[in-house]
C-alpha cells in the first residue's frame, strides 16, 4: 500500500484546507489502531455488564465505527492513490 501512496496525505478533513491536513502515510494505522481499541472496550464493558441493550447499542456503535473507519481509509486510498 505504501508505494500506492504518496508521502504526504491528507487525515484531518476537520482542519483548514492545506498542509494541516496533511500528515505522514504512516498516521493512517491510527485508524485501524483506534477501531481496535474501541472493539477492545467494548467487549471488556460487555463482558462486565448484564443488560442486554446496552450489549447492543455497544455492539452498534463499534459496528458504525469500524464502518466509518474503514470508509476514510478507502476514501483516502481512492483520492491520494495511484493505482
């Protein structure tokens, strides 16, 4: 994936347009790395509670953040890439 893409790309769409937004190719393991994380707690506060519905809105929630997680690092891949 590397020599897919450039040296520079851009992560934090939230900042001013230009360099701010760039970061390292190597930053985008942070995503993954965070999804990971979050599954993590999830399954540590599932595995400590007893009510069903929070089993689930947990479940939910790491479900949609591993969906957006993934979507950015395809989003990125597509605009920056060069395949």
């Amino acid at each position: 994936m590397k020599g897919f893409l450039p040296p520079l790309v851009p992560l934090f769409y939230g900042k001013p347009i230009g360099t701010e937004q760039l970061v390292s190719f190597w930053y985008l393991f942070l995503l993954p790395a965070m999804t990971a994380i979050t599954i993590a707690v999830n399954i540590l506060i599932n595995i400590s509670i007893n009510d069903a519905f929070i089993k689930r809105i947990l479940a939910v929630a790491t479900l949609i953040i591993s969906i957006m997680a993934t979507v950015t690092l395809v989003k990125i891949g597509i605009l920056v890439g060069f395949f």
